[in-house]
C-alpha cells in the first residue's frame, strides 16, 4: 500500500503515521525527518535546506523529489510506504505521480487531516521529542506516563524543534495554504482523497484513519 498524509504542519500527520507504521507494517518516509537529519549532519543539502526550514519556507522541489525518489527505491519499501510531508506542491505531486508510473505502481490513497488554524500553533508550540528514540510529546495534549520520562526508551533527554516557535509556525501555515493546499483538489480529480476530522483526539482520528484504510 502507498499512502500519503497530507495536512498542515502539526496536524498530526508524525503522531498517525507512528501508528499506521505499527498497524500496517509500512515504512514511514518523513521528508521533515530527512531534512532534519541531513541539517544535523552538516551534509550538502542540509546546509542547502537549513535556512528555508528556518524561515517556514519549502526546500526546493528538485532537493526533495531527489530525496524521495531514491529512497522508495530501497528494499523496505517494495511492498509499500507511507509517505509525512510528501508531496507539497502540484510541482513534487506531479514528479510522484511519474516515479510510481515508470514502476507500474500507484498511490493508494491521500489522507488529508483537517484542523484549524487555531489549533495548529498551540499543538505545535506545546510539542517536544525523546532525544533519543524521537517519540513525540506534547505539554498538555501527550504528556509521558511517568513525569519527565520516555515512555519508549525511559530517556529523560527530551529536544524541541528549531522551527517550533511562534514566528516560523506563521510561516509554515502560509506556506501550507498557498503552496500545499492546491494539492487537494489535484487529489480529488484522481480519486484518490479522503478526509479525516484532525479536531478529534489522538486515538480517534487513527480510528478514523484505520477505517479509510479498511475500506480501501
Ligand atoms: P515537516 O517536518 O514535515 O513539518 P510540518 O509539515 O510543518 O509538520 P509537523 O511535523 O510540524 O506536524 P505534524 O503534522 O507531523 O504533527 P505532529 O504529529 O508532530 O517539515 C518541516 C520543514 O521541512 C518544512 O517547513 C520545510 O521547510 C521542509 N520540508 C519538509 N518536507 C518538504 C517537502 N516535501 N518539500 C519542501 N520542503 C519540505 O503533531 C504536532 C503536535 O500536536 C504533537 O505535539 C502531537 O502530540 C500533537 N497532536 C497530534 N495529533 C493531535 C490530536 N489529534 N489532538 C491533539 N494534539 C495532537
Ligand atoms: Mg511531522
Ligand atoms: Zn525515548
């Protein structure tokens, strides 16, 4: 199965794609993640990326589809993946569409979640990361079990985000509306968009994603 999530930035799509990971045993492609990992390193495109990330503007298309079109090559993708903050623009959709096609594959389905403004910078301000197995918290939404704890690893090393502040959340949300958003509509002519309510708590939207994905 090849599945996008699709949404704006905090709307979930890290925390569900966890647990679509465990559920269905598919590989989770964050190019968020990547970004990141490449900034941290110090490598050619991190250095390139580092300040658009910064300032809560996209990587360029080329940087991203040439992530993206390497990686699904690799063994642990062949029966599927499911793709966090790929595509993001008609430009990256368009270069997706054409990398499954010359495979004779194709996307399964595009979950957008949907949540409102509003909510996005509170979620996204409040959120935080176990430094080391990078399971995600939020100050009042998910705290850990046991105070100050990983629940996954029992770290006590906890991180936030460069980009998690008020100013670059701003960005990012404009970014999603003028550049990400037209993706939904270019889903919904292929058929393939669904829509979950991002509002609801943790637990049920991944029921409501566990849903979509039976009635595939
Ligand atoms: P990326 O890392 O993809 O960030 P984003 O899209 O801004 O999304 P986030 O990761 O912030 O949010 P999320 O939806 O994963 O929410 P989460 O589950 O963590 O991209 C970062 C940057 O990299 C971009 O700005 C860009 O510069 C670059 N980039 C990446 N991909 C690119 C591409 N394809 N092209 C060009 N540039 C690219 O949840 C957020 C918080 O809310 C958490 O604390 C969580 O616990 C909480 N929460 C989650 N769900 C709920 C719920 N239902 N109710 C209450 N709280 C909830
Ligand atoms: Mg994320
Ligand atoms: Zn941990």
């Amino acid at each position: 199965m090849i599945i996008v999530l699709l949404g704006p930035p905090g709307a979930g799509k890290g925390t569900q794609a966890a647990r679509i990971m465990e559920a269905q045993g598919l590989v989770q492609l964050s190019t968020g993640d990547m970004l990141r990992a490449a900034v941290a390193a110090g490598t050619e495109v991190g250095i390139k990326a580092k300040e658009f990330m910064a300032a809560g503007k996209l990587v360029t298309d080329e940087i991203v589809i040439g992530i993206i079109a390497d990686r699904i090559e690799e063994d642990d993708c062949r029966d599927g993946f499911l793709l966090d903050g790929f595509p993001r623009t008609v430009a990256q959709a368009q270069a997706l569409d054409k990398l499954l096609n010359d495979k004779d594959r194709k996307l399964d389905v595009v979950i957008e979640m949907k949540v409102d403004d509003e909510s996005l910078v509170d979620r996204i301000t409040g959120r935080y990361i176990c430094a080391e197995c990078k399971q995600g918290y939020h100050d009042t939404n998910l705290k850990p079990q046991k105070a100050d704890v990983c629940d996954g690893c029992g770290s006590t090393n906890f991180t936030r985000r460069a980009d998690d502040n008020r100013e670059t959340v701003t960005a990012r949300l404009a970014t999603y509306h003028a550049q990400t958003a037209p993706l939904l509509p270019f889903y919904a002519a292929q058929g393939v968009l669904r829509t979950v309510d991002g509002m609801a708590d943790i637990n049920a939207v991944a029921v409501e994603i566990n849903d979509v994905l039976s009635r595939l």
